[in-house]
C-alpha cells in the first residue's frame, strides 16, 4: 500500500473514532481503539513500539515509544491535551528522524472537531530516481 493511502486510513480512522467517542478520554483508550480501527481495515499496526537511541554508534535503550507504527512506514502520536504545543511536534520529528521514517501524524482527539485535532508531518521526502 502505497504511504499515502496509508495517510488517508489514518485520517479517516481518526474521524470515526472520534466521532464514536468524542473528546474527554485518555490517550490510551483512543491509541487502543484507533489501532482497532486500522486493523479492521486490514493495516498492520503496531502499539508501543520501542524506538532505541543511537548516540555515537551506541545502542541506548531510552524508554521512546511510538504510540502507533503503521504498516512500518508512518508513525502516530496520539494526544489528548487542550491544544497542541511546539514540543508535540518537535517530538513527532525527532521520532521519525530516530525511526529513518518520513511521515507521521499528531493527533489530538480531545478537540470539539478531529479536523482541529490533526496535524501531517514530514521529515524529509523520499528520493525519487
């Protein structure tokens, strides 16, 4: 599947789920309930998955975790604040840049409207030959 088919299911997933539940839970219920949304598409997703640090050649075991890994090519972080804040973001980079993946998603589902709650980013664009 191509990345940014990927990109649409999540988008899409992320509008059912909150309108199924709204804003006001935890991060935890909407990561657990977004990965069953994807799956029930037919994405493979990931929950949790350790990301390691590497200092200088060194493996460092630092406790990162990406909240959702979809079909090993986009990661999400899923949020449920009032409102984003730059170290979302600058967060969700440095998960790609450590990960080698260029597209991820910010989603906040404790937003009156998903639409609000959801930001697209890009580390660096894949080289086309």
């Amino acid at each position: 599947m191509k990345i940014e088919d990927i990109g649409k299911q999540i988008v899409d997933s992320a509008f059912m789920v909150h309108r199924e539940l709204g804003p006001g839970l935890l991060e935890s219920a909407y990561e657990q309930c977004l990965a069953f949304e994807l799956n029930r598409r037919g994405l493979q997703v990931e929950r949790q998955k350790q990301l390691p640090l590497i200092y200088q050649g060194m493996k460092i075991d630092a406790g990162y975790r990406l909240d959702l890994l979809v079909e090993s090519q986009v990661v999400i972080e899923v949020k449920a604040v009032e409102r984003f804040e730059p170290i979302h973001e600058a967060q969700l980079i440095s998960y790609l840049k450590l990960s080698g993946l260029n597209l991820g998603f910010l989603i906040n589902f404790n937003t009156r409207l998903i639409k609000d709650g959801i930001r697209r980013l890009v580390h660096k664009l894949p080289q086309t030959t």
